[in-house]
C-alpha cells in the first residue's frame, strides 16, 4: 500500500499525487503538490488520503537550473 497523507499534512515530497476518497465512490484524481506546503482539505469535507504518484524536484532547487539571479 503507497504511503499516504492527510489533508493538513505539510507535502515533503514535490509531485503528482492521487487523491483517493476513503468513504465512497468517487473517482480518484490527480493533482500537483508542492514541498512545504500543506496538502489541501476537499471541498466536501469528506475524508480523503494523498498519495504519491510520481516525485519531482521542484525547479528552484534543482541542482541543474539556475537561480536567475544576474
């Protein structure tokens, strides 16, 4: 079972996470994260998990790119 995450949580991981909805028979979706922020409640306010789909060094901290700074 993927490790997964609460709305409220902070995202330590940048990426692509599906929610998955624990009490009924929505469809999962996907969305994008963002480390150090928080991940979202729903709008329904029902229970929903996050899990992570696929992982991604967010650009301003990547090693490879440039800070723009001049």
């Amino acid at each position: 079972m993927p490790e997964q995450h609460k709305p409220g949580e902070i995202v330590k991981t940048s990426g692509i996470y599906k929610v998955v909805h624990e009490s009924d028979s929505k469809a999962a979706f996907e969305v994008t994260c963002v480390e150090d922020e928080h991940f979202p409640p729903t709008r329904t306010g029902k229970s929903a998990v996050y899990e992570l789909v696929h992982g991604a060094t967010h650009s301003h901290k990547h090693s490879e790119l440039g800070s723009g700074d001049k």
